[in-house]
C-alpha cells in the first residue's frame, strides 16, 4: 500500500504488538551472513588445508568480543545472534567454504554503518548484507500517542504501558515515512508456534479504542 502512495497524513497504528500496551519504539533489523574462504581437502591431513570453518569461528570469537550484548534490565543495546551455520557436507572433508548467519537487532539508524563496518573489521570475514529494516521510535510524550493511551485506558479501565519492544512488527514498513508510529495488539499467544491463538473478545475492545482514539477532539 505504501508502495503505490496510500500514505496517512497524521499517525500511523500498527495492529501487530501486544495488548494493553503502547510500542512506540522498535528494533531495526540487519541480517547478515559472515563467509569464510579456505582450501579444502582430506580431514586426515589438516595441516596441508586452510580450513573456513576454524577461520569462521575464529572471526566470529573475534566480533563477539568486541560486543557488548543486552540483558534483561539493560535490553535497549544493539543485540547480535548467530542463527545459521554450515559449512562441510561429509564427515571426512574439509570443505571449502563456511559461512554463518547473524540476526542484529539495532537501536538507531545511525548505528547500521558503525555495526556493518565492525562486522568487517572484527571478523576479517566477507560480510554479505542480506536485509535490513529501519529502526522506529518517535517521543514517549508525543500527543498522538498520549492521546491513544487515553483513549486506550478509558475502555480497557486499568492502566495501559507505555513501551520499546526488541521484536519487530510491520511497523518497519513505515519507519521511512517520518511519520508518529505506535503499535498494540489483540490479546492472544503462541506467536508463530502451531497452538498460536486469539482471544475473540480483544477484537472488540481494539475496535472501541480505535474508534475512541479517531474521534478524540484535537
């Protein structure tokens, strides 16, 4: 939709998050793969090959500790997680190549050129971007978001938290757009897995805040 020019012109709500909560800060996205180049041959000889695999591991060591990971009351840092590795198909074969896959999450826009220059220097690997997506975040005292917690709580009757969450929704998409982004959900669970569900009645209640919140006096 954005592609072909529907653009709003004050707000946009992503109906992706969770419920009973405001996002209005999200992780960008970098995937990368780290690939390292050898000279295979039998694994009874070692000494005679250059093997990608230690290569690999040994850059991937390297970046790792020049890291500084989030935890769980520290979690708004820029987090890195390998996700992918192969290299090698039979048991007795050094192979040629290696290469490992690394989910980045990312606070700043900013950061995208400082996180793919470190990958390169740290690493000594070939560094392949394969996607990116843009970080989102807009003022936690914003009117617009202000004025949906409002509206949010007056249905809900309890109060609604306001977050930054690490996921990432389709709020991405518009992250280019320089518009206010907020994101809630339905209330349900199991995101992606085979028992994933939805309670019904938070169809209703999204519906009665939205419906608040767009006829709220500005």
């Amino acid at each position: 939709m954005i592609d072909k020019g529907f653009v709003p012109k004050k707000t946009i709500l992503i109906i992706d998050g969770g419920f009973g909560s405001i996002a209005y800060a999200q992780k960008g996205i970098i995937s990368v793969q780290l690939k390292a180049v050898g000279r295979g041959g039998h694994a009874s000889v070692p000494w005679r090959f250059e093997n990608p695999i230690e290569k690999l591991l040994d850059g991937y060591l390297r970046l790792r500790s020049a890291w500084v990971q989030p935890d769980e009351i520290h979690f708004w840092r820029n987090s890195m997680a390998p996700t992918v590795i192969s290299g090698g198909a039979v048991t007795n074969q050094i192979p040629d190549e290696a290469e490992m896959i690394l989910n980045i999450r990312y606070t700043k826009l900013d950061d995208f050129d400082k996180i793919m220059s470190l990958l390169k220097e740290k690493s000594g690997l070939q560094v392949n971007l394969l996607r990116q997506s843009d970080p989102v975040e807009m003022a936690p005292d914003h009117p617009e978001l202000l004025q949906l917690k409002n509206s949010y709580e007056n249905i809900l009757q309890k109060p609604v938290k306001v977050e930054r969450i690490c996921g990432a929704s389709d709020a991405r998409h518009c992250a280019k757009l320089g518009l206010p982004v907020l994101i809630i959900g339905l209330d349900g669970g199991g995101v992606h897995a085979a028992d994933e569900y939805c309670r019904l009645a938070s169809i209703d209640t999204i519906h009665d805040v939205l419906m608040r919140y767009m006829n709220a006096p500005r």
